[in-house]
C-alpha cells in the first residue's frame, strides 16, 4: 500500500513464499514486474491497484496453494500473464475487474479447490480462457457481469462440490435480504449442461433462468427467442 510505488523491482529472488501477499492501493503500479520467479506462494491478493493494466510478473506462477483475489483494479484489462497457473487449492479464486474483457490466460487453471466468484467484470460477455477447468471444490459464483450472454469457456467442467448461483447469491448473503444480482443479458448454459452439481442450484434474475433439467437438454439450455 503505497501511492508512490511503481515497480515490484528487488523481488525476483522470490520464488516461494509460504505466506499471504497483499498489493493493493498502489495508485500508481502499472504491473507485477519483479515477481517474475514466483512458481509457488500461500495466498495472493492483488486489489484497488487504479492504474493496473495487467499481471505481467505472474508470468511463472503456478500454484495458489490458499485464495487468490483480483478484484478492483480498475484499468485490467487481462489475465494473460497467468498462463502457467494449474491450481488454486484453498478457499476461494475471485475476479472482480470492472474493464477486464476476457479470462484468456486461465487455460491451464484444472482445479479451484474452494469457490469461483466471477462478478462486476463489466466488459466480460463469456468465460473463455477456463477450458482447462475441470472441477470446483466449492461454490461457483457468477453475477453482475453485464455484457456477458454465455458460460462458453466451462465446457470441461465436471463437477461442483458446492452450489451454483448465478443471479442469486444465498452462499455469500445467508440471513440477509435478498439481493439482485442478476446477468442481465446472460441467456446460454448449455457449456455446463454436463456439469455435475453436487450442492444447490440458484438461478435468478438473469436474462434467462433456467433449471437444473433445462440446461441439462439441448432445447433449453438456451434461450432462442
């Protein structure tokens, strides 16, 4: 946290690190220059970064072994630096970037060991870039993303072991009143129309709001009219 930081430069010894790491508030880092020898670290949370353009410096990154949070960074347009990533084993992976265009970058990403929150990605319209996905250990989340209109990008993934909500967020607001958090123009499930969801299923205030046999068919996994 630090309003005059502008390089991550003195870090490329580090290649892990058994401990969380915070960049955040850094009003004027453009990347993560100097974090290019980091392969493996405990947690990773990376937010309210204003000038952030993209994660470059997390070109060898490969395993999360906790979370891993992008969320805020205003100016992220893309997650291509972490390509190497294969697993993100503890409680949760959030993406949370109001410019960010697409997942491409996550292709090598298998398994999310606790819940996936994919939300206020204003300029997101489908999921491609997590084709590499195969299972989710807790929830996945997916809400207030406004331009996005498919999950195309989940075609691979087998199984949730915790609820889906889309629209509907009862994991993360038990007890609370009811919120709207609805893709407004999301109308295509039929990439996870295999998916095995081992919890709940939460569909609401979408486009389309299928149920758990709609987007199991071909006829209905999308909505034609």
């Amino acid at each position: 946290h630090n309003s005059k930081l502008i390089t991550l430069e003195g870090l490329q010894k580090l290649n892990t690190f058994f401990n969380h790491l915070v960049v955040s508030n850094n009003k004027k880092l453009i990347s993560l220059q100097g974090l290019e020898n980091l392969k493996n670290i405990e947690s990773l949370y990376i937010f309210k970064n204003t000038s952030m353009s993209s994660l470059k410096g997390l070109d060898n990154l490969n395993k999360v072994n906790n979370s891993f949070l992008i969320d805020r960074n205003l100016n992220l347009e893309n997650l291509n630096n972490l390509k190497n990533l294969t697993s993100i084993k503890g409680d949760y992976f959030r993406i949370n970037n109001s410019s960010l265009k697409n997942l491409k970058g996550l292709e090598n990403l298998k398994e999310i060991g606790g819940k996936l929150t994919i939300t206020n990605n204003n300029k997101l319209n489908t999921l491609l870039g997590l084709e590499g996905l195969k299972s989710i250990g807790k929830e996945l989340i997916i809400g207030n993303n406004n331009e996005l209109i498919s999950l195309n990008g989940l075609n691979n993934l087998n199984s949730i072991y915790g609820s889906l909500e889309i629209g509907y967020f009862k994991a993360l607001y038990k007890g609370s009143k009811e919120v709207n958090n609805g893709n407004k123009k999301l109308s295509n499930y039929c990439a996870i129309k295999s998916t095995n969801v081992l919890g709940e299923f939460h569909i609401k205030y979408n486009l389309y709001n299928p149920n758990k046999e709609q987007i199991s068919s071909n006829n209905s996994c999308e909505k034609t009219e």
